[in-house]
C-alpha cells in the first residue's frame, strides 16, 4: 500500500472511518472488531473516529472505546498506528446533531476521549465542526493549548473551508497538520480547500470518500465513468473512486467507512491501484458533469 503523511507520522494511504460501527444500523461488537481487526491486517494504520460517534444518549464516545478495545485485542503492534478523533460535535440521542465549539468543553472532551483511547496522549485531534455561537480563533485555540499541554499530539479541524484552514493554522502557530471534509465523486465543493491543503502542505482526509453509507453501494449506478473503468481494470467502482482520490493530490488520505470486513478489506487494495493522467482527467470530468446535473 501507498503511505501518505499527517504531521510528523506516516500512515496508510487509505485509512479506516470507524463512524458506520457505533451509530444507526450499527452491528454487533463482534463483527465491528472483525472489521477494525481486518483493516489493522492489511495494512492500515489511520483509523478515525470522534466522541459524536454513538446512536443513543449515555453512550458519548462508543466508537473511540470501540476501537480501543479492537486495538487491545489485535496481535499486531499497535504502536504504528494513529487513532485520530474529533471534539464539538454533539448528538444527544434523538438523531440530532448539535454543536459546542467552547474551548472549555473541548478541552473536557479531548480529556475524556483521551481517558476512553488510552495511552499518554491523543494522536490526532480534530475539532469537528464550527460553531456559530463562538469566535472560531477561541475554538481552535483550545486545540493549541491541548497541544502545549501534551494532551494531544496533534491538531486538525474539520468541516472546514479556506478561510478558516488559513486561520486555524495561524492560531495554531503552523501546527495544524490535517483538514477533515466531505469528498467524494458525488460531493465535489471541497475541491478549493483540498487544493489548499496540497499548496500548503496538509494532510487532506475525504470523510464519505464513497458517497456516505447509504449510497456507497451505489457509486458505480450513478457514475458511469467510474463504473465503464472500473469494469476495464476489472476493479470495484469504489476502489476505483478511492484510487482517484488519492491521485488528485499526494497530500489525500481517504478515510472510507465500514462495518463489514470485506469492504474494507476492498478498500485498501485502491493504495496499489495506479491511474493514468488521462484517467484522472476522464473521471474528474465525469464527476464534474454529474455534480451539475445533480
């Protein structure tokens, strides 16, 4: 497999999105660990989750505990991989999604996604989307301290666009190391702040590379281009997608959700999946003329 950079850590070029284990339609714990184990087996060595990943209230951070527990029970060295998580995104139970941006709560977060994660500090933490009710410079901030303290060892926001990758990185002294956006064939707005983090030099992490968990099984119906080169090179569409994803720029880590092990295990395999210029060109075009229809 390709290996990208997030910081100072090489990783995976293909990471493993661990949201699809923890909330609607989750499976059992048994097949969830199969899932991570399975991934952790092929090579990969990002693994994203947040403390927002979990279906009913009283259960904040089931995923990060999750994959904690998958990683205590793998046989493999877990010293190389780079569990990265995501504070300010809330979910109170009821399907909803809220937000908490303050830095006082972020901080409390990161301190108890830390407590359930294990070990001395935080690999990655992201803060997971903006919050209108609080200045973004005192939201990023909190990450800044977070990283003087030791807490985390890394920062990286989320849901985030130019402006504001221009900011973080100003608040965080030249640290920020990752920017975390919907990416995908079917959601192509986040082109201008994946362009951006190529010119600077940060880690780009598609979250729904594929579509989302809905559509993912769908790519190849809905994109022609993808399905007509996926079929010549005798390839899934969404290995084909992911492959495409990492050619738009050597900064890109696709983070594809899974709960079963097979898809995952499919995943990966777009890391040795080489396209031509051409190629790209073909499906970039492809996508651009659906995203205008749609």
């Amino acid at each position: 497999m390709q290996h990208r950079t997030i910081g100072s850590q090489t990783v995976s070029a293909i990471g493993l999105g661990g949201m699809p284990m923890s909330i609607e339609g989750r499976p059992d714990q048994e097949r969830s660990v199969r899932t991570i184990h399975a991934a952790l087996d092929a090579g990969v060595t990002l693994i994203d989750t947040a403390d927002a990943y979990h279906r009913d209230a009283g259960e904040v951070g089931h995923n990060e505990s999750l994959i904690a527990s998958a990683l205590d029970s793998w046989s493999g060295d877990r010293d190389g991989v780079l569990v990265a998580t995501k504070g300010g995104h809330l979910r109170p139970g009821d399907g909803s999604w809220t937000l908490n941006g303050r830095p006082e709560y972020l901080k409390e977060a990161a301190a108890a996604s830390l407590k359930r994660l294990g070990g001395e500090a935080i690999g990655l933490y992201q803060f997971h989307r903006p919050d209108p009710e609080v200045p973004y410079a005192e939201s990023v901030g909190a990450l800044a301290e977070l990283l003087d303290e030791g807490v985390i060892r890394m920062a990286g926001i989320s849901n985030a666009n130019p402006d504001q990758i221009r900011e973080a990185n100003e608040v965080l002294g030249g640290r920020l190391v990752s920017v975390q956006n919907q990416f995908s064939p079917a959601f192509r707005s986040s082109l201008p702040e994946l362009q951006l983090c190529a010119e600077l030099g940060i880690a780009f992490l598609p979250w729904s590379p594929l579509g989302g968990i809905k559509s993912a099984g769908d790519l190849g119906t809905k994109h022609d281009a993808f399905a007509e080169l996926a079929q010549e090179k005798g390839v899934s569409p969404q290995r084909l997608a992911l492959a495409w994803e990492l050619a738009l720029a050597p900064v890109v880590v696709p983070i594809p959700g899974a709960s079963r092990p097979e898809s995952i295990e499919d995943s990966v395999q777009a890391g040795d999946l080489q396209l031509s210029d051409d190629e790209v060109a073909r499906l970039s075009d492809a996508a651009k003329k659906v995203e205008q229809q749609d």
